[in-house]
C-alpha cells in the first residue's frame, strides 16, 4: 500500500504510520517515495525490483545479506508540493538542477520538509523505537536531470538522511550506483571515494572499469575492495536486537 501526502490537501500528521519490520541482517533504513509522473508501475514494481536487485548484488558478489529497506511503505507525494514557507515545488527531474543555485535552495528546502515529516512519524508511541530514515529516495517524473543525468545525490554536510532523485531513466543498476555513492561517502573510516577509481584526476568517485558499479554509468559488478569499504559505511543498520 502507498501512503499518500499531499500538503495542499490535507496534514501530514494526520496520516497513520507503520513501520516495517527491520531485518536481522545489516540494511539501509530508507524513506522511498514517487511523484505521480514518476514511472513506477502499478503495484510499485520497479521500487521493488530496485530493491531485490539490490539485495540480489551483495547476496551473489559480496557473500553477504545486505538490503534497502524501505521504513515506511512507500510514499506518495502529489505533483506539487506545498513547503511551509508556502514556496511550491514540482516533484520533476527537471526542477533538480545541482549547478543552479535557486535549484540548490528548493531542494534543501524540500529535503527539510521531507526529513521533518519522516521524523515526525516517530513520534507515534509504536513507532518511537525506531531510527530515522538514513536516505530518502525519491522517485520523480521526467527522464533527464541537467540534460542528461538519470540521478543524482545530495549530502547536507554530515547531515542524516542523504538524498537521492532517480527518473524515469534510472535502472535499478543505478539506484545501487548511487546508494554505492552513499555507503562510500559516509565511510565512518574516511575514504569517500571508490577504492580503484578513474584515472585521476577528474572522477575519484567513479570506478575504471566498465561494467562495474560505480563506473561512471552504473555497471552491476562489485569488487571485494568494494564490498569491503561499502560494509563500512556508518549508516549500516545492524540489528534491532
Ligand atoms: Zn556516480
């Protein structure tokens, strides 16, 4: 089942939430959303896939359990969205623009909206147990960010959750990509860049090697210098136990 929120019509507080079940294995604990334009299939399939593809990724390259999970069912934003300060942003790969700084700011401004009401949702006595959401992956309508990006991330400083946008265009190779992006950057021993990277000196984060993960476009191989320094990502959820 989607949740639904929509600011023009009615309050985010009011909705009921509960929270999944978290996994006894290591996970990411993720706020997943769409906009309505954004392609997802009818019972949310490509979200889905997006996550077994995931999984299925360390299961078969790094031996282990490892998994996305979403905190909440997935949320479903209208295709606007009202922020408190009654500015107005199109939930559009088009209106995410990391080299435009009007772009830059409703962002920002849309990620506090966001992570507030994620936060907010703990409050719920049955809910007030649980960690905040660590990435919010949203999912929008249109196929290009900044003419030619399927995706693209944003980090607030050491600000939790980080943020992510997938279009139209963004195989589920791409959502591993760019949560591989995050599990680097939040290395809790320093280095944020991918462990064989490109050829200096234009993209340290990106791997050399066609095909894999974190080459430029994202591939679906992982090396075990990857999957040693992604298992050290801070942000890993352990157990709830
Ligand atoms: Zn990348």
């Amino acid at each position: 089942m989607f949740d639904s929120l929509n600011d023009f019509d009615r309050e985010a507080s009011d909705i009921p939430r509960r929270p999944h079940k978290r996994p006894s294995y290591p996970h990411l604990w993720a706020f997943m959303c769409a906009s309505p334009g954004a392609n997802i299939g009818e019972k949310y399939e490509r979200m889905l896939s997006d996550i077994a593809a995931f999984k299925n990724l360390f299961a078969t390259q790094c031996s282990k359990d490892f998994a996305v999970v979403p905190a909440f069912p997935f949320t479903f934003f209208g295709a606007k969205i009202k922020l408190p300060d009654d500015s107005v942003f199109t939930l559009d790969a088009g209106q995410v623009n990391t080299k435009d700084p009007l772009s830059v700011e409703n962002v920002k401004k849309l990620y506090d909206y966001v992570k507030k009401w994620d936060e907010n949702r703990d409050r719920d006595p049955n809910t007030n147990n649980i960690p905040p959401s660590s990435i919010i992956i949203m999912y929008v309508s249109g196929d290009y960010i900044e003419n030619d990006g399927f995706t693209t991330g944003y980090a607030f400083g050491n600000e939790l959750p980080y943020l992510i946008f997938l279009t139209n265009k963004a195989s589920s190779d791409t959502f591993a990509h760019e949560v591989g992006h995050v599990l680097n950057y939040s290395n809790k021993n320093g280095p944020k860049d991918d462990p064989d990277p490109a050829s200096p000196p234009d993209k340290p984060s990106h791997n050399k090697n066609e095909g894999n993960l974190m080459y430029k476009e994202a591939g679906h191989t992982i090396t075990q210098a990857q999957c040693a320094q992604f298992s050290e990502s801070k942000i890993i959820l352990r157990s709830h136990l």
